[in-house]
C-alpha cells in the first residue's frame, strides 16, 4: 500500500505543471466568459432604455395636435371665412357678413332706445324735483 501511495505521489507531481497551466487557462477562460456576459447585459439594459425613449418620444409627438395644416383639425366656421379660403363662392361669405351686420343693426337700435329713455327719465325727475321745491328747471 505504500509503494502505491509514492507511485501516485510520484505521477501526480510529474502532472503538476500541467495542471496549474489548465486550471489557469480555465480561470482565464471563466473571467472572459463573465466580462463578455456583463457587457452584453449591461448593453441590453442601454438598448431597452434607449427604445423606450425613443417610443415615449414618438408617441408624445403623434399626440400633440398639428398646427402646420388647416386640415389637421376640424373647426367650426360659422362666419364662412374658410369656405371662401377653400375656394367655394364667396356668396357664403357675403351671406355670413350680411347675417351679422343685420344683428348689429338690432343692437345698436336697441342701444339708442335704452340711451333715450334715460335722458327722457332723467328730465322727468329733474322737472318733478323743481316741482316739490318751486324751482324752475334749467333748460
């Protein structure tokens, strides 16, 4: 039993070398290996911020309005100023202008007979006031 304890002692000695030299390149090997993981997670997680940027920004675009074109938006022409724009008659136009002048006309009729009721009640009150106290009014 001995004699096979040297024997094993013997060979393993002569397989030393060789042995540190491949647990060296396995080191080696086991270090690359985890450099190569860590730069590509850590690309990974680069690339995945990256697009989720670009696609926040892409979508906050797509949701702010397009105020470049008229036809981007719909509005609401109620004084026929686009309908002249898009080159249809500018009978509608006229029309929509003639339809608000008509109701400027009403309130500044409407404007006078409120001004004249209070310079006629005011002339009312001055001559009632005269009255009480024997005054002649001032004409």
């Amino acid at each position: 039993m001995s004699q096979e304890k040297v024997d094993r002692y013997k060979e393993s000695k002569s397989q030393r070398k060789q042995a540190a030299e491949k647990e060296r390149v396995r080191k080696k090997r086991n270090r690359v290996i985890g450099i190569v993981i860590a730069v590509a997670i850590v690309a990974a997680i680069v690339a995945a911020i990256t697009v989720t940027v670009i696609n926040q920004n892409r979508l906050r675009r797509e949701a702010e309005p397009d105020y470049g074109s008229a036809t981007s938006y719909i509005l609401t022409d109620r004084t026929g100023i686009l309908a002249a724009a898009d080159g249809e008659t500018e009978d509608a136009a006229v029309g929509g202008e003639a339809e608000t002048s008509g109701e400027d006309e009403t309130a500044d009729e409407a404007e006078s007979e409120t001004a004249g009721n209070e310079t006629e009640g005011a002339a009312v009150a001055e001559t009632e006031g005269a009255g009480e106290t024997g005054e002649t009014p001032a004409a």
